[in-house]
C-alpha cells in the first residue's frame, strides 16, 4: 500500500506541471488485453511505443480496487523496459465513482500526471443548456480532487447519440471556468472527424486550445449498409477519412505537450475490442500494430518538417 508520507514526497509540482515528452506516442493496453505483465511490456516495447495508456478500470490490466497494489508493479514492469506511463485510462465518472481517490492517489505516488476520464451521456427530458450546467458541479468536485493530488483529468471525446462531449464545443461550455491542468480534454481526432468531417473537426480543435491535454489516434470510413443506412467502420491508420497529414500540422504548431494515445479499433481478433483471448495470431495482431505505428511516425516526421 501506499502511505500518505510516500505519496506527499511526490512532488505535486512535478505531477501537476510536468507533461510527458511531446509527440510520444503510448499503445492503449485495452488492445494488449491479451498480455500480461512482462509480455505485455515486452510486447510494446518490441512494437516500438514510446509509452503505455494503462488500463485501470473493471475488467482492465489494473483492477480499481487493487491500484495501489498493482499499478506499481506494472510501471516497474514498464519502466524496465524503457516504457514510459504518461497516463491510465481508468473508469472515473466523477469523484464519486467507486475508488476513484484511490486511483488519483496512487498515481501522484507514481509521478503519473494524467488520467482519462468520462463519459457523460444526455438524458431525454431535460434541455440540453440545462443539463451542461448540471454536470458543472460535478466537474467542480473532480477538479477539486485532482488539484489535491496533483493529478489531471481528460475527458475522453467520443462520437455518438446522446454522448456529452461529441460535438466537443459542450465540453467548452462545462470546462471553459476550470483548471486545465485538473480537467481537461483527450481530443480523439477519428471520433471529431466523425462528427464534424469537413470543418467542424478543425473548429472542436480550435475551441478546445489549453484544455487540449491529450490526443487519440485511429482511423475510420463511412460505409452505406442499406439505402440511406451509413456506418462508421474502424479501418488501419491511413486507410479511413482521418486527415493526419493536417491534424499533426494543426498539433505541431500548437503547444499541445500531452500523452498521444494509438487506439485500434479494426479487426483483429478481438484485440480490437480488448479481448483476453483472440481468435488472430498474435504474430499478425502485433504486426499490424507495428504498421499503423510505423505510418504514424512518418505522418508526425512530414509535418514537423512541413
């Protein structure tokens, strides 16, 4: 366990300010389910990941109500392996979700500055004006616990019906008045390109500015399925609608310095929607995992030089 003097010794200073080194890009472990403690970090380290976005949330490699146990000996596991962990993905609502201070706890032990956070969903009745000024107070306490430790949220933007935070320009409506660095946003640029595929990305980027603390990557197409019935189907980086060679010029001229998250979210087996077991070989899952990464980096190489 991890004691009050050990997690006060972290600086919070250093967990609230420092970010981890710009244009690293970490794998997100809910689709290296399938491995486990030193396969898992060997498996992201033969990859050639700069980092890991740990799963800390049911059913993920960190269970919430085992943290301060076992988040330690994972990023030892990590560190040995020149694997930094810049963040977890973990299954905090709000500050009153189940093990949710013992979660941000441990991570200010560990020095680990960010986590993501969410989702918030509409109801049915209620205006939606009324209910973005709802959700105020509950960010309030978020930010008053992650201020305590040291730690910041993302809000992790998804697409979808009834999802807060899909047109991005609601969470600058409940963010706008509070503290970046204790909650913030992780921009998934496929999901904004979902909703917004012409301009409206590049403005939900725009309107996010110094909430932007972290980015997620993969790509997708639209697919008609039946007349007037259209799709989003996840795709290999490259291969969808996600324009990277412009996102990552937009993000190269900011002073974006945050966790850039790899999500894959295509067919592979089941590690796509993070199975323990997978029906691929693990030989083809990571080989693929290997590829979208490798475009990646060639994409962030042309639009540093650009």
């Amino acid at each position: 366990m991890i004691d009050r003097r050990t997690f006060l010794g972290a600086s919070v200073a250093a967990s609230m300010a420092a970010a981890p080194a710009p244009r690293k890009l970490c794998v997100f472990s809910k689709h290296l389910q399938f491995l486990k403690d030193e396969a898992l970090g060997d498996a992201a380290a033969e990859l050639g990941y700069d980092g890991v976005d740990l799963t800390v949330r049911a059913g993920g490699h960190v269970e919430p109500e085992r943290v301060a146990e076992d988040l330690p000996r994972l990023v030892k596991i990590l560190r040995a392996r020149g694997l930094e962990t810049p963040m977890v993905t973990a299954g905090i609502v709000d500050a009153d979700t189940p093990h949710a201070e013992a979660i941000v706890k441990t991570l200010a032990a560990l020095g680990i500055p960010r986590y993501r956070w969410g989702t918030f969903r509409y109801g049915k009745t209620e205006p939606v004006a009324k209910q973005l000024e709802a959700l105020k107070p509950r960010v309030a306490k978020l930010e008053a616990l992650n201020r305590k430790y040291g730690v910041g949220a993302m809000y992790h933007t998804h697409s979808g019906i009834g999802q807060v935070g899909a047109s991005i320009w609601d969470l600058y409506v409940i963010l706008k008045d509070f503290d970046p660095a204790a909650v913030g946003v992780n921009y998934d640029v496929a999901h904004a390109t979902i909703e917004g595929g012409l301009g409206g990305w590049i403005n939900s980027f725009g309107i996010t500015g110094k909430h932007m603390r972290g980015v997620a990557l993969k790509d997708f197409l639209w697919t008609k399925k039946a007349p007037g019935n259209w799709a989003v189907e996840w795709t290999p980086v490259g291969e969808g609608m996600v324009r990277f060679s412009e996102f990552f010029r937009m993000l190269h001229a900011s002073d974006f310095n945050g966790p850039v998250q790899v999500h894959y979210e295509y067919p592979l087996g089941g590690a796509d929607s993070g199975k323990t077991n997978i029906t691929m070989p693990k030989t083809e899952v990571l080989a693929a995992m290997k590829r979208d990464l490798g475009r990646l980096r060639e994409y962030m190489a042309g639009a540093a030089k650009s």
